[in-house]
C-alpha cells in the first residue's frame, strides 16, 4: 500500500465522522438559536468540502506522468490546499457578518443544547485528528484537511464554554463573540494554507533550503568554477526541484570527466540539502559567451 493510499484511507474515516456529525450540529444550532452552533457548522461543511477535495487531488496525484503531464498530476494537491484556504476565508467572512448582526441584536439562545453539542463536536473533531494524524502531514493537501479539523476542535471547545456561559448568566451575546473567536482561528489556518500553498504555485524556494549556501556547497565541488542561473522550486510536497548552469575547468570535456563531474553535484545536493530531483547544464567558461541574459 503506498503513501498516498493510505493517506486517503485516513482521509475518508475523517469525511466520514465529520460528515455525520454536520447534519446533527446543523439541526441543533437551528433548535437552540446558536450562531456559534451554525458558525462551527459552516466551518464542518467547509471541512467536508476540504476532505472530498483533498480525497479526489490524492486520487490525482497517484496518476503516473503521461503525455503533456510530465510531473503527473502531483501538483493537484497543492491546488486542493489553495482550495481549502479560500474556502476558509470564505466561510470566516459569512460568520463575522452574521455574528456582527446577533451582536448587535442578540436572539434567545438555548445553552444546554449548545454546550450539549459543542462536547460532542469536540469528541469527534479529536477523533477526527487523531485519525488525520496518522497520515503524512509534511504533504501539503494532507495539513490542509488537517488544519480545518484542528481549527474545528479549538471552535468546539470555545463553543462550549460560550453556551455554559449563557445556561449560568444569561448573557446571549457570548454565541456570538464565541462565532467570532472561531473566525480568528479559521483566518489563521486560511492564511497559512494560502501563504504555503501560494509559495508554491509562484515556484517561490521553499523556506528550508537556503539558495546562497547550495550555490556554495556546488561551487565547493572540484573543478567547478561557478554556478549561476541556478534555480530551485516545489512540484509538490517533498519534491523539492533544482536546475543550474554550472561552469567547470575545461580540461573536464577532454578529459571526459564530466559523467563523474555531474554524479557529484548530485551526491553533494542529496547529501546535504536532500535534493534529488536536479537538472545540470556542464559548461565552459566561453559559453558565458553565447547566453545573453542575465545570470544571478
């Protein structure tokens, strides 16, 4: 079984408790008036939405390269990610207007039910995550899902301390600051999702490789003079990519050392950056020559 399939296995246990439990916490928040109730509800639906997404970009990503699609379709799952981040903001952007509204004109809330429901949401979403925790997180599409579960579980819990609030003093507008406290976590999950999936799609160098000290590393590498034109971007999580013209001694192409030459930039990048997707272009120093752009 690989990865991905047992990624989306751990996938569909999560869809499937929160799906669930979406249609119970709907029916209550209308019962008991609770916009906390109806906020954490969206936020479920947005998370089913996340879950189906990420299922069908996994089920994509497993497809062999073909054709034009010479990476496969690998990089469907940072699309779902980016997905998922809009969907939150989306969904933060109804909550606030609604919460706003109670606000300022608070209706009846009905506490029990909501501190009833918030505990049981609580229960679920951290079934939820534990289920999600077992998948490979550092794939991009899986924290995606996983942030919207985990977002959901912190709403539970303020949700509930907002309707024991109400059962104890009566205060009504506690629902509604409750929506709004759950619309700053959604902001924070969405904009990590966004920033993240983002650097990604604009082929940004990810976070961790540091561009000044690969070049340093390769021009360390005997008989190479210089690297430049050197590029690294991430087709999708864990497939970081990088393609550089690296000038060598001369003597390399007579001597026919250049095979060797090319299999020590590639140990030296899967050694100390754990890189081992590269593209190299060996050249002499008269090729500078005959490549009028500019090289960084």
């Amino acid at each position: 079984m690989t990865m991905r399939t047992t990624d989306e296995r751990y996938l569909r246990g999560a869809l499937l408790l929160i799906t669930a439990f979406l249609v119970a916490e709907t029916a209550a928040g209308f019962v008991a008036h609770s916009m906390a109730l109806l906020a954490d509800a969206g936020h479920m639906l947005a998370d089913v939405a996340a879950l189906v997404g990420s299922i069908w970009a996994a089920r994509l990503a497993a497809r062999p390269p073909a054709g034009l699609w010479t990476y496969g379709w690998r990089r469907a799952e940072i699309l779902s990610a980016a997905a998922n981040g809009v969907t939150l903001v989306a969904v933060a952007l109804l909550i606030t207007v609604e919460a706003i509204r109670r606000l300022v004109s608070p209706p009846p809330v009905t506490g029990s039910i909501v501190v009833v429901t918030a505990v049981v949401g609580l229960c679920v979403n951290v079934a939820a995550t534990v289920i999600l925790g077992r998948a490979e997180r550092r794939n991009l599409n899986v924290r995606g899902a996983f942030a919207h579960i985990l977002t959901d579980a912190y709403a539970f819990a303020g949700t509930a301390v907002a309707g024991a609030i109400v059962m104890l003093t009566g205060w009504r507008r506690a629902d509604a600051l409750a929506s709004l406290f759950v619309v700053a976590l959604i902001v924070r999950a969405a904009w990590q999702l966004l920033r993240d999936s983002g650097r990604i799609l604009l082929q940004a160098a990810p976070e961790a490789l540091d561009l000044a000290e690969i070049r340093a590393h390769l021009t360390d590498v005997p008989h190479v003079v210089d690297v430049h034109d050197l590029h690294i971007w991430t087709v999708t999580s864990g497939l970081p990519t990088l393609s550089a013209h690296v000038v060598v001694e001369d003597h390399c192409f007579d001597t026919g050392h250049a095979p060797q030459l090319l299999d020590a930039l590639q140990r030296c990048l899967a050694g100390h950056f754990d890189v081992t997707h590269a593209t190299f272009q060996l050249e002499p120093r008269t090729h500078l020559a005959h490549e009028p752009d500019a090289h960084v």
